[in-house]
C-alpha cells in the first residue's frame, strides 16, 4: 500500500468515525429526551417550555456548527490542516467521553454544541484534505469513497445504536465512539503528511465571488430545503399514524426506509464520482439533482403504487418442518413455534414501494454529491483556500438545514403529508433547472460537459 493510499485511508476512517459520533447521537435523543424529562425552565424571568428546550437539544448543535465554520476553515488554510485535524478528533474523544455523565438538559445542550464544533471541524479538515491530495481528474471518486464511509458509519450506527442502549444503556455506547475516534486520531497522526500549504488573509471573501462557487451556490441553497424536507420525512411519512397522514409502520420498517437510501447513496458513490471525473461533473450535479426531484414527487404515491401491483401488506416466512410445533423452554415461552413468522409487524402494500423510491433517491443524491463537492475542492485548490471552499459549500447549506423542518411541519399539519414531499421535490427541480440557466448564461452551453 503506497502513502497516498495510507492518507486516504486514515481519512475515510475519520469520516467513518465522524458519521458514527453523528448519527448515533440522533438515534439517541429520544432516549435522552426520557431520561432528561425536560420541563418548563424560568430564567432572568423569562420562562423557557420544555418543547423549546427539546428544540435546543438539536439547535444548539447546528448553531454551534454555523458559528464553528469560518474559523475552523480559515484555521485549516492558514495553517497545518493535519494538526487542526487532529486536534479536532483529540478533542472529539474527550467530547463523547462526557455524554454519559450528562445530568441536565443544560449540559446536554452543552455538550451537543459542543459535538457539532467536533463534527464540522473533523468535516471540513478530512474533506479539504482528501480534496487536496487527490489529483484534479480524481478528486470525485475519492471524494466518493470518503462519502461512502460516512454513510457506512451511518447504516451502522442507526441500525445498532438503539439495540447496544436497550441492552447496556449509555456508557458502553459512548466507550465505542471515544475508541473510534482515538483510532482516527492515531491513524491520522502515523499516516497522514504534514500539510505545506499556507493561506495568508481571508480566502473567503474572495472564494465568495468566485463565479463557478456563486453558480453551484444558486443550485445547492434550493437543494439543501429539497434534501433536509425529503430525508427528514420519509421516516416520519412512514412512522406516524394515519390520522396524521402517515402510514404507521414500526420502528423496524422506519429503519429500513432510511437504510435503504443510505445504502444506495453508499454504494453508489466511489463509481459515480468516478464516472463524474470522466464525463462532467456539471453534468452530474444537474442530472442527479433533477432526478432527486422528480423521484421525491412520487413518494406520496407509495400507496397507490403498492395497490396497483397487488404488493404484500406483511412480510412471512416459513419456518422448517423440523421447527414447527417445537415446545420452547418455560421460561422463554409457553407457547410453540408457528409455522409461520411474520416479520416488521403488519406493513401496507405501501412499504416496497416506499423503500423502492428511497433507494433510488440515494442513488440520484449519488450522482449529485461527489460531482459538487470536488467542484467546491477544484475552485479552493485552484485559489489556494480549499477549506474556506468547503466552508462557504456548508454555510450555503445552513438555511435550508435550518428553516425546511419548521416549513415541512407546518406544511404536514396545515396542508397535508403529500405537500412535504411535492414542495420538497419542486425545491431540488427548480435549484437543477435554475442552476443549468446561470451555468449556460455565463460560462456557455459547454460547460455542462467541461466542467
């Protein structure tokens, strides 16, 4: 294994451990919500309820990211991104080491802002450095592949954390991400070079009129309220009642509805972002940015799909002569073993559709994500400010990251479940469709393809 490939490694392990701290922490906040039992808080005489405190369980960790960005990017370009990097994940394992003393919501909220400076700064180092080693016609398919391990972390963690807490409660959980992550550090610190690069001054005052950054930017600012509304309800479509236009499942079913775009999304990306290297990456991001939109516009029609091809409304499977009727011990089971097993509980014909279209949105996101980010890690490399270009792609994130959950609640309480999902698609349509008319107005028709 030659150096380049050790960097990379110990990179794609950093984004791994970065997206397992992240996605555990959310599959965990019910948890924390039961056991916190916030309730309504007076301070400076100013009454604080508990659902705003709830709020803050997640706000405060996105606030904390926002503010985090610039001088974490600017610190990466200024300086040593290897040594920002790895004072990030040294920093990173004491973090987690404090979720399981956690005893108020006030330390909770604390230690999440935290997290996200954790989170962002580990983002923004390992992407800027996989962007800088990797040569300019391979950073998409490097870049992939980074992405593909945090995704990897994410299916992983999502689909254990719930399990590992049933079974042995915080601690243990939190023992796992403090050893991954100090596995990163010291990968990091054995292979990864020394940066040489240095940006003196403010690179983000120049990376933020940078034509081809301002043309990506009119593209991902709709794209960011198309993606946090979709992502966000599938889960929700899938779990709530029907009463409330959902469908009902358990959390089994939920699980593999966000699975099943992650797992797509992972598998995808090392070859599309190779593919993107080759054939364009404009062409890419417009490609796959139309079709997430057209795509979530069918989620609604998950039902009536399931109806149309006469699709099953449970899941069974058949056990083994040799098992059937077999007594279990008394103090497992009274009962014996059915002849058949009904598995995820009773699901509507609407499930295989619903998972269907929720892979093939990680399979659209696919084609979009790796494309645009070595465009951002091509125009920082290019100005000699890298990490100030990640920087401003995740600031031109933050609306939409931010102002589509409230837009998607009120939409599914005022209108109807079936609006998240057209308002959400209509969002990644118009970003592809205005994105194409600036690329063409001012860089021309061949820049869809030379990009």
């Amino acid at each position: 294994m030659n150096q380049d490939r050790r960097q990379f490694w110990a990179l794609y392990f950093t984004r791994f451990a970065e997206g397992f701290g992240f996605i555990t922490l959310v599959t965990l906040l019910p948890y924390y919500i039961n056991t916190l039992q916030p309730t309504d808080t007076t301070v400076l005489g100013l009454t604080i309820s508990a659902g705003l405190i709830v709020g803050l369980y997640t706000t405060g960790f996105t606030f904390a990211q926002t503010v985090a960005v610039i001088p974490l990017a600017w610190a990466g370009d200024r300086f040593d991104k290897r040594t920002v990097l790895l004072a990030v994940l040294g920093a990173g394992a004491g973090v987690y080491a404090l979720f399981p003393v956690v005893d108020s919501s006030a330390s909770f909220i604390l230690i999440r802002a935290l997290q996200g400076v954790i989170i962002t700064g580990a983002g923004l180092m390992s992407l800027s450095l996989v962007g800088q080693i990797a040569a300019t016609g391979t950073r998409a398919n490097f870049i992939g592949k980074s992405n593909a391990a945090y995704f990897a972390a994410s299916i992983v963690g999502s689909l254990s954390a719930g399990a590992l807490y049933e079974a042995f409660g915080f601690g243990p959980i939190f023992a796992i991400i403090v050893c991954i992550t100090i596995v990163a550090w010291l990968a990091v610190g054995r292979y990864l070079e020394a940066d040489e690069t240095r940006v003196y001054g403010f690179p983000f005052s120049e990376l933020a009129l940078n034509s081809r950054i301002l043309t990506l930017s009119s593209f991902r600012l709709q794209y960011a309220f198309s993606v946090t509304l979709v992502r966000t309800w599938i889960p929700i479509f899938a779990g709530v009642s029907a009463a409330q236009g959902g469908l009902a499942y358990g959390g089994l079913a939920v699980a593999l509805t966000v699975v099943a775009e992650k797992f797509t999304n992972m598998c995808c990306q090392p070859f599309t972002g190779r593919l993107s290297d080759g054939y364009g990456r404009a062409l890419f991001i417009f490609a796959g940015g139309g079709a997430y939109g057209l795509i979530a516009l069918g989620v609604p029609f998950s039902s009536a799909i399931g109806a149309a091809l006469s699709l099953p409304s449970s899941i069974v499977v058949s056990l083994p002569d040799v098992l059937v009727g077999a007594s279990l011990p008394a103090v497992v089971s009274a009962e014996t073993i059915p002849a058949q097993l009904t598995l995820l509980g009773d699901v509507s014909p609407a499930f295989f559709p619903l998972i269907a279209l929720s892979g093939l949105l990680g399979i659209a996101d696919s084609f979009r994500e790796p494309a645009s980010m070595a465009l951002f890690a091509d125009e920082g490399t290019e100005e000699g400010g890298v990490a100030a270009s990640f920087g401003i792609r995740d600031l031109v994130w933050r609306p939409g990251s931010v102002i589509a959950p409230l837009l998607g609640g009120w939409l599914m309480y005022e209108v109807g479940m079936e609006s998240v999902f057209f308002v959400g698609g209509a969002f990644a349509l118009t970003g592809a469709i205005s994105f194409l008319i600036i690329l063409i107005w001012l860089h021309g028709r061949r820049a869809l393809i030379q990009w």
